[in-house]
C-alpha cells in the first residue's frame, strides 16, 4: 500500500496561486514583444502604444485598494476567482484590438484592473503561513518567474510564426481552462474553513492568532501615521519604475541595439528562470534574517543591473542585464508583503497591500510613458535609465532604514537577538 502524504493544505494553495502569477505576470511582462509590431501595423509611434501600457499600469494601480477593501470585507477567494475570470476573457478580447484605444480598454483596463490582487493574496498567504510565509510568499512570486520564463519566448515564437492575435487567445484560454477551476476548488480564506477535517502542525496556521505587533492597525489610514509604511511605499514606488518601464520598452531597447526580438525574448525568458531562483531564495532567508537587509539589497542588485545597460552594450548589455538583474526581478514583493503584514497585522492588510501597490503602479506608469518620450525624442532610453539606477539607490536605502526589529510581529515579545 502507498504510504499517505501528510502534506499542509497550505501548499496547494500555493499551488493554486503559483499557477495564477504565472498568467497574471507571464501576460503584463509580455507586453513588450508587441510594441514594435503594434506601432508598424497601427501605424503610430512608441509614445503612443506606452500610453495603454501606462494606462495599465495606473488602472492597477489605482484598483490595488479596492481590490484589497474587498477582500478585507468579502474574503479574498471570491475576488481570486471573479479577477481570474475577467483577466481571461479580456485577454482573448485583445486578440481583436485594431487600435490604441480598443487596447487600452482590453488590456489597460479589465486586464489591469483584475490583476491587481496583490491584497487578496497577501492576506490568503498571511491567514495559512506564519514561520514559513516569507518562502511561500516567495514560491507563489516565483510563479511570476517562470511564467515569464515559459510565456514570453512562447508568445514570440507564436506572434512571429502564426500571428499576435493568437497568441493572446492562448493567454486567455490557459486561465479559463486551469486557473479558474483551480481557484474555485482548492482556495479557502483560512483554515477554519476546513477545521473539520483536522490539520498538521507543520503550517502552523493557528500562530498568527498569537502575533501582534505595536503598529498593528484596525483602520488602515492609521498605518500611515507611521513611517515604515512610507518606506516601503516609496521602495514599491521605486520598483514599480523599474519593472514597468523594462517590461514594455526591453525588446525596443534591444532592437534599438540591432539586437533581434527572438533574442531579446530569450535574454528576457533567461532573467524570468534566474528570478524564480532569486525570488524563492528570498523568502526562504528573509525568514531566517531580517527582511529589510534582503529587500535593500535586491533593489541594490537592481541597480547594478541598470547600470549594464548603460555602461555595456549590444549583447553584454542585454546577457548582463539577463542575469543580474534577474536576481533582483519579483523579489521584491514577497518581502513588502511580509513586511506590511508583520508591521501592521491583518485586519486591513488588503487595503494596506492594495495602496502599497497603488505606489508600485504608479511609478510603472509614470516610467513607460517617460521611456517612450524620451526615445522618440533622444532615440535611445538612456536618460531613463539613469533615472532607473538612481531611484534604485534611494530603495535600497529607505528599505535598510525600515525598523524592522522594533515593530515587526516577528521580534515583538521576543528576545532581540532571535532568529525566526
């Protein structure tokens, strides 16, 4: 007989979620491989398709809260599953876009809005995971990675061979097939949920009852009175603008390096493989270290990264900037989150995730619309990325400052010099 696994319900919604960041991320990040074929066949100009990006990325932005008020009120499974559903279909929807404007309501708005669940899954990841959430925070990001890694050379190869409206049509019909079944199986808000059916003591899920923290809030506009959640708005801020403008302007950065889109594809595919390393490896440390010190660093790295592209050229840039860059790449969000749980508890943390995020979009969309002026006028993104490497030092720096010791739940009542 087959010895039966004693396995944590936890891990299969991580599973769950996993499969979700792969075509939430996998879809935003891929992005870029259309702006060049977009702007020949629609005949207009980089500036013109970075603005439904930007849309995007401040739709998202500013659904980030209300996704995250909702989740607080209803339970964050149901907005998963009604956001998944909307995310498909609307990716199919894009598959008829004919101009700017049909994009930016296909893909700037019910794309955008929907994918902002970083509240929702923050609070699932919070209820099921207390020793262990930085890892399965970061195992659930690292889907982000590999949906990269799997998405952006799939979606080239299928826009180049066939067509790019097919290649959305694939996007769309992966979530409606496997990520909303999923959802509507396996999430559960907590787990008392399934209390009847008994669970193991590994997940631990009963010792976020005994946390607290002196900055825990019952009304999220009391976080703000308090000056770790500014750092890690201003480090998400920081992040927002270089991740957003890398994932739109990268493959015309390359082009523009006489660099083709199936490599510029590869190179980016790389970076996705080597984050989903970095990303997991970042949550698993930063549950035995503090999370500040790896959160300052992965904007430090970022950094380094953005000054390959400047200092390098041609493919060195592009293969340097794939691999280290690709250290720093999603790591950053495993780590706010457990930070802002841990710093103000979970009563309003989607709300407090959600506006955390608002930051990051903002930042993303301030950025593309700035990449795509300043290469239509400069006819190279140098100026921007020079903006991309200073914001990195000033992350790096707010993030190290955050007083983790003295307010995070993890140290709280307990000796100052304990590793957890």
């Amino acid at each position: 007989m087959l010895k039966q696994v004693n396995l944590y319900y936890g891990w299969l919604i991580v599973i769950a979620l996993f499969l979700s960041m792969s075509l939430g991320i996998g879809t935003r990040q891929g992005f870029g491989i259309f702006v060049d074929l977009w702007s020949s066949e629609w005949k207009t100009n980089v500036s013109s398709i970075s603005l439904a990006a930007s849309i995007g990325w401040l739709v998202n932005g500013l659904a980030a809260p209300i996704l995250g008020y909702l989740s607080d009120r209803y339970g964050p499974k149901i907005i998963l599953i009604f956001s998944a559903i909307i995310i498909s279909i609307s990716s199919i929807l894009v598959a008829s876009s004919f101009n700017v404007l049909t994009l930016s309501i296909y893909y700037g708005f019910l794309i955008s809005f929907s994918t902002a669940t970083g509240g929702p899954v923050g609070i699932l990841l919070s209820k099921w995971f207390a020793k262990k959430r930085g890892l399965a925070m970061g195992a659930v990001m690292a889907g982000g990675s590999i949906g990269s890694l799997f998405f952006i050379p799939l979606l080239t190869f299928i826009t180049l061979n066939f067509s790019w409206q097919l290649a959305w049509i694939i996007i769309g019909s992966f979530g409606l097939i496997v990520v909303v079944p999923l959802f509507i199986i396996v999430l559960k808000n907590d787990p008392s949920e399934l209390s009847e059916y008994g669970i193991n003591k590994e997940g631990e899920v009963n010792s976020n009852i005994e946390e607290e923290g002196p900055l825990w809030v019952d009304k999220w506009t009391k976080a703000y009175k308090s000056k770790p959640m500014w750092q890690l708005s201003l480090g998400y801020f920081v992040c927002g603008i270089t991740t957003a403008s890398i994932s739109v302007h990268f493959i015309k950065w390359a082009i523009s390096q006489n660099i083709s889109p199936s490599e510029a594809a590869l190179s980016f595919g790389v970076l996705s493989g080597v984050n989903g390393v970095s990303v997991f490896c970042s949550g698993y440390f930063s549950d035995k270290f503090e999370r500040r010190h790896i959160l300052g660093m992965v904007y430090f790295v970022r950094g380094i990264a953005f000054l390959c592209l400047l200092l390098l050229s041609g493919q060195g840039a592009l293969w340097a900037f794939a691999i280290i860059g690709g250290m720093s790449w999603l790591a950053t969000v495993p780590l706010t989150t457990a930070l802002t749980s841990e710093i103000y508890g979970y009563k309003k943390l989607g709300s407090l995730v959600g506006f955390i995020n608002m930051s990051h979009q903002i930042g993303g969309a301030a950025s593309v619309i700035l990449f795509g002026v300043v290469f239509d006028y400069y006819g190279n993104y140098d100026f921007g990325l020079w903006v991309g490497v200073i914001s990195l030092i000033i992350a790096s720096i707010a993030s190290i400052s955050i007083g983790e010791k003295k307010f995070s739940s993890r140290f709280y009542n307990k000796p100052i010099n304990q590793t957890v």
